[in-house]
C-alpha cells in the first residue's frame, strides 16, 4: 500500500462521523432509486409474464347479441390476428353467512380447457369436468375472503333466476389484475368478483344459444399501438348487432391503472434520487475544500517531495470516491430492503400468480456509477484547489480571512441591541458563504420534500372526502340490468329503512368533437337531487340545468371544449341518434370523467317518457334496519348490482390512504436524513475550521454549552432560512405530482392545511436538534489546550 493511501484510510477514520453524515445522504438517493425502479421492474415484468401467459387481448367489443357464424368477417379484418367470443353479464351473489347481496361477474370458458385469448391462471381445485352443467370457477380472492373452497355450492342470481352452481376451482385472470367493482374505484374483493362458468351453460342459461355479447381479440403487431383504425372498422361493421363499446388494451380499466402506476413509480424514481444525490454532492464539496483548506501545508510538503499534480489529485479524488461508493453500496442494500416491502404492498393491491422482489445486477451496476459521479461531482472543487497551491505558497499558513463589516452592520437600529454572541453567529453565517449556501440548499431540499410528502397526505384525505361526502352521498346504489321506470322508484324507496330515494339513469354514448372522440356516459339526476351533487373546483355545488349537460373539467379537455359549446352525443343503446347538446356548466371531480343532465332532460333525448338504470338510496344506518333492507334486496331479482358508499370509502382507505402513510412515513425519514446529515456535517465543519475560536472562548470563561449555543444558533438559522426556502418548492413538486397523475381515470388535487407548514417547521428544528445533540458531544469532549498550543 502506498503511503498516500495509508493516509487516505486515516483521514477516512479521522472523519467517520462526518462521512457518516455524508454518506447516508447518498445512501438515502440511492435507496429511492433503487427500491423504486427495482419495484418498477418488478411490476412491469410480472404484468408482461402475466399478460403472455393468460394471452391478454388487445381489444374488447362489447355487444347486444351477435350469433358466432357472424364473426367470421371480423376474424378476417385486416389487422385482426385471432378473435374469442364469450358470453358475460354482471349478476348478484347470494351467500349465507353474509348480509349484503354481493356483485359479481359471470363470463363464459370453453368447456374442455384449451388455450384462449384472456384464459385464467388455476389458483386451486381444477377445471370443469363432464360430470354436471352447473359448474364453477370463482376467482381467488373473494373465494379467499369468504372461506370459499372447491367443492363449495354457491348461488347466483342469473338471468332473474336463482341458479346453484358447484365450485370446481378457483383462478386469477391477467384480464383483473386490478379487480374494480361497478362503479368502483378500489378492488374490493370482499363484495365483488368474478365467476367463470361453462360456455354451454352460459348459453342456455342466459338463453344465448350460438352467439355472444363479448368479443376479445388479439392485433397484428404492426397495428397493435394504434389499434383505433382497426377497432373502428370492426365497429361499422358489428353495428347491426347493438354495439355498445370497442376498448383497446390501452383504455381497459385494470391495465390503466397498473399502468400509470408502474409510470408514476419511474417518475419518483427520477426525482427524489436527484434531490438527495444533489444536496450530497453539495455538502461534499463543502467538506473537500475543508480537507484541502486543512492539509494545505501537508499538501505542500508532498509536492515539494516530488509528488506529482496528478498523484495529489487522484489522493484527493479518492477521499470523494470512498464516500460515493460506501453511501452506493449501503443505498442498494437499503432499497432491495424497500423495494421488497414495496412490492409485498403491491402484491395486496394487485393479483398476480408471481410478484416477488428481484435482484437487478444492471440496476445495482447504475446505482454506483451515479453515486461515484455524484462524488466526483462533489469532488472536483475541492481538489482543483489543492492544484493550484505552489509547494512554498502551500506550506505556509494560510493567512486569515479579511474582515469588514457585512450588510447586517450597517443597520444600525438593530445592530446595536444584539448580544455580542449573535453577532459573532451572524458574521460567520455571512462570511463562510459556501457552507451557509450549501446548509440552506439542503435544507430547502429536506423541507421540500416534508412538505410534498404531506401535501400528498392531505390530497388523499381531500378527494375521498370530496368524492364521497360532497358529491356521492348516497348509502346505497341499486343498479338495474334494464331501463325501469317510476314504480322501481317507488317500490325502493318503500324497501325498510330507507329515508330517501333518487332516481339515477346512465346512458352509455360518444362524445364527438371535430377529430376528438371519447367513449363516456351521461347520468341522469333529479333536478333537485341531494344525493348526487355535482361540484366545481371551489367545491361549490353546480346545479344540473333543464336542458344541456354538466361536463367534468378533465373530458372538456379531452374533448377541446369550453363552457357554451356544442358537443355531439351518440347513445350505444337505442335508437343511437346523434344529438347536438350545449355544455352548460362544467363540474370538477378526482376521479373518471362524469357528464351530469337532467334525468327527464336525458329521458326525452333517448326518446323516453321517464327512465331510470339505477336508484339512490339514503338509509337508516341502524344494524337492523340494514338487515332488513339487504333481505329485500336479496329478493329482488333483477338487480345487477349493489354497492355500500361505506364499503367504496374503506377500500379507498385502506388502499389509497394506508399505503400513502408507508409513502409519506419513508419520505420523513429521508427527510431527516437530509436534515440531520447536511446540518450535523456544516455544524461539525465550522466546529473544526475554529478550533483555535472555540479554544480562546473558553480561556476566556466560555463553558461548552455556551460555545454550542452559538453553534446551535448557526445551524438553526440556516435551518429555518432553508425550510423556508424550501416550503414553496416543496408546493411546486405537489403540483408536478399532480400533473403527473393528471388522466382521465384519477387526478391528484393540489392541497395544502396549515399543518402541512406547521409540521414542516415542527420537523425541521427536531431534526436540527437532533444534530446539535452530537455536536454539543463533540464540544464536551474537544481538546481546546492542545488547540490553542497549535503552531501556526
């Protein structure tokens, strides 16, 4: 080993607190990138194994009834490479040891198992057999939750019959990776699932003998990512059979949301890394120049000795090196530690037959590299300035700093009645502008992300509140499986224990403006409606005009439409005219894109007289008058579905809100992190470059807590002037944050509570505390005669 690297190691364990501090910044980076983007390919590649093994389709058409000999001109599009027809309607689920009548959706298998387009992954049990009809395949999650086993019988209510079906086996299906219920926002497999049945079963009992109402099919590659062309073509023509919807692979709800989440990992996996990995190449540098500044006679004896410019650039170089690839190395391991706690969350949220944590070597190899160049980065500074030294110039003392009078002096007023301990703390704040400058940046960086990560928090707690206590604020949907008329509004507002019902009527249509085009639908609701109230931003109620609709913001946008303009509606189901319809008013929401009309308004559009597809119920809340009602409900058979707003609001809860919290806990660790490390290491920096200061205030009476007092007004001023700095950058990552998450399914609102400032600041000077802590221990112990006994 050379001798300027047995000097390197000592000067590494001389320093170890300080780079302990550095390097847990760097660590801290890493960590995010890491267990982010590990994560990030976790998820992408279990949905790309998933989707090749369960051959995910590229499209779904949704249909009123087509016999299959129809379907042979389809397969033969140019475009389409292969088509399945399957059967599929939703239905209720009827169990004994649960109150509520539960959801579910029913779709058709091929009765012997071969291999087709959106096939199903067999968690348990089996697959059908030729020993009975009525067989049944559950999917594994709410079999999981109800203690539903093969073997079981189960009932459902099918076609307005009460059908028995026997459990064969349970599966998971790449096509519900992401399980939403009817009108759901959240998975919710306690009271919603999916129910395979047998091809020839399903025809019968759904009387659809030798046709379908569903057809998925797979793309040729070349057309695959624009599949718009092909789909509208198929369109045109299946129309004569009651089209209701084409859905390429890119808009189908569960690949969306699986999507944009594995999108918005790779966004926080770009800018976090870059927040922490910045403030550790600042603080480096401010500690390099330090070194440089300390060993400047040392450095100048080892040119004088022959030592080469390069040789002391490399020596110096290799201090930033060690720290880069300690803080690389210990991130990796910390974000493989993360990445597996995030991808066991995800594995709650998400079904897939394999979602486990891998080890990316490549991701490990790019890791280092960006720590090492963040330390090079932080390097450079510092050791450009042992290059210029010239033996004899560097072997001397370095002669002291100038004085002079800083700004703050020459007002006089406020100058005059400070303590001479203040003016001492603020002229070196002044004066060693590079340590201060370094000190506020880092601390802006750890309060921006405070208060991003609290913005987030208080954004989840907003929109589900604004969602479901402003907008939605029925107990409990009925959805109907045709269009009704008045006396299913009487009948359920006569069901026990409900205190008010409204009428709801969807129209499934296309918007149409110009080239802009979206599939949507409009809902109907009273004009007086109380448990549907639409809203704008200011989450000021937005009455439903008696003719025109009530756009949500996002699809006026989609669409390039403004408040006064015309847009053309086309239903799916009726007569499917083209209507020319003003948007009256435009309403905001956090989720979908819903368009609001005047239920009699909608009904005279599709030429009803009056008609509701669902019913609104506001309910006594008591256990058993609930009871009561969920009995009736059971008894009614032809519900489609039935949804709770209690049951809406703690699945958002437990899957939006919790998994926020584990967000927003580790984005306060870091946060501290970089609080602790950037205040502990400019504190200990100034302690050492004044020993000789320190030294003489003792002499002069100055007992150690004393002397850490002034440090630890330094380092709260730096704290507080950086915190504060960082508040509204902190506000403008939100804002990214939601631009990001900005589609058409989910928005992030941008909200900021007094407590997200107050527990910023709160945060901030615990931090800061915490970091004095150890200084005022190193004061305690500091050897201030032999400083003073320091030669010059």
């Amino acid at each position: 080993m050379s001798v300027l690297d047995r000097k390197l190691l000592r000067e590494l364990r001389a320093s170890w607190l300080l780079l302990t501090a550095i390097v847990s910044i760097i660590a801290v980076g890493v960590a995010c990138y890491v267990s982010m983007g590990a994560t990030y390919h976790n998820l992408t590649e279990a949905q790309h194994r998933y989707y090749r093994q369960c051959r995910m389709a590229d499209f779904w058409i949704d249909l009123k009834k087509v016999p299959l000999a129809e379907l042979d001109a389809l397969a033969e599009l140019p475009g389409v490479a292969a088509i399945r027809p399957r059967i599929g309607f939703f239905a209720t689920v009827d169990l004994e040891h649960v109150t509520k009548p539960l959801n579910g959706m029913v779709l058709s298998l091929p009765d012997r198992r071969e291999p087709v387009i959106n096939n199903v992954v067999l968690q348990r049990g089996g697959y059908f057999t030729d020993r009975r009809e009525n067989e049944v395949i559950v999917n594994e999650a709410l079999a999981a939750r109800h203690g539903l086993e093969p073997g079981d019988w189960i009932r459902l209510v099918l076609n307005n019959r009460r059908q028995e079906l026997f459990i064969v086996g349970t599966a998971i299906s790449s096509e519900f990776v992401y399980l939403l219920p009817p009108g759901g926002l959240a998975p919710d497999p306690e009271h919603f699932g999916v129910f395979y049945l047998k091809q020839t079963y399903a025809e019968d009992v759904f009387d659809f003998d030798g046709a379908a109402n569903q057809v998925v099919g797979h793309l040729a590659p070349h057309v695959r990512d624009h599949p718009r062309q092909v789909l509208d073509r198929a369109e045109r023509l299946l129309a004569p059979y009651g089209v209701f919807a084409t859905t390429p692979l890119e808009d189908q709800a569960s690949h969306k949301f699986l999507s944009q989440e594995i999108q918005g990992l790779w966004v926080f996996a770009i800018i976090l890394p870059c927040i922490f990995l910045a403030v550790a190449a600042l603080v480096l540098n401010v500690l390099l120049r330090r070194l440089a500044q300390q060993q400047r006679t040392v450095v100048g004896t080892l040119k004088a000795l022959g030592y080469a410019d390069r040789q002391v650039f490399v020596h110096f170089l290799k201090f930033g090196l060690a720290v880069g690839l300690g803080g690389g190395l210990a991130g990796c391991a910390l974000g493989y530690w993360m990445a597996d706690g995030y991808t066991q969350m995800y594995s709650k949220i998400y079904e897939f037959p394999e979602l486990r944590s891998r080890f990316y070597p490549s991701l490990v190899a790019i890791c280092v590299a960006i720590s090492l160049g963040c330390a090079v980065v932080g390097s450079l500074q510092g050791t450009r300035t042992v290059l210029r030294l010239k033996p004899a110039e560097a072997m001397r003392p370095k002669p002291p700093k100038s004085g002079g009078a800083i700004l703050l002096e020459r007002v006089g007023w406020l100058w005059g009645r400070l303590s001479s301990g203040w003016r001492m703390v603020l002229r070196d704040v002044v004066r060693a502008r590079t340590r201060t400058i370094a000190g506020v940046f880092a601390t802006a960086m750890g309060s921006a992300v405070l208060v991003c990560g609290f913005m987030l928090a208080d954004a989840s707690y907003y929109l589900i509140d604004y969602q479901f206590k402003w907008i939605l604020r029925s107990d409990v949907d009925l959805s109907f499986k045709d269009e009704r008329g008045e006396d299913v509004l009487l009948e359920a507002a006569a069901l026990p224990g409900v205190d008010l019902a409204e009428p709801i009527f969807n129209v499934a249509c296309t918007f149409s403006n110009g080239p802009y085009r979206r599939k949507g639908a409009i809902t109907g609701i009273a004009p007086d409606a109380r448990l549907t109230i639409p809203r704008n931003r200011d989450a000021v109620p937005v009455g439903v005009p008696p003719g025109g609709l009530v756009m949500s913001r996002k699809l006026a946008e989609v669409l390039h439409l403004r408040q006064g303009d015309v847009v053309t509606v086309q239903p799916i189901k009726g007569l499917r005219r083209r209507h020319r319809v003003p948007v009256v008013r435009l309403s905001d929401s956090f989720f979908g894109t819903a368009v609001y009309a005047d239920i009699h308004y909608l009904s005279r559009l599709v030429n009803e007289e009056f008609a509701l597809s669902g019913v609104q119920l506001a309910v006594d809340r008591r256990p058993e008058r609930e009871a009561a009602l969920y009995r009736e409900l059971k008894r009614m058979p032809a519900l489609e579905a039935v949804s709770a707003r209690r049951d809406m609001v703690e699945n958002l809860d437990k899957i939006l809100v919790e998994n926020m919290g584990i967000f927003i806990s580790g984005l306060v660790l870091f946060a501290g992190v970089v609080f602790f490390g950037s205040i502990l290491n400019a504190s200990l920096i100034s302690l050492a470059e004044r020993q000789r200061e320190v030294a003489t205030l003792r002499v002069l009476g100055y007992g150690p807590w004393q002397i850490g007092a002034l440090l630890l007004r330094e380092s709260m001023i730096v704290t507080l002037a950086g915190t504060l700095l960082g508040m509204p950058i902190g506000y403008g990552l939100s804002v990214l944050t939601a631009v990001a998450y900005n589609t058409e399914l989910f928005r992030f609102p941008v909200v900021a509570t007094p407590g997200t400032w107050v527990w910023t600041l709160l945060l901030a000077i615990l931090f800061g505390l915490a970091a004095h802590a150890v200084v005022q221990i190193v004061v305690h112990r500091m050897d201030w005669l032999e400083a003073l006994q320091a030669k010059e």
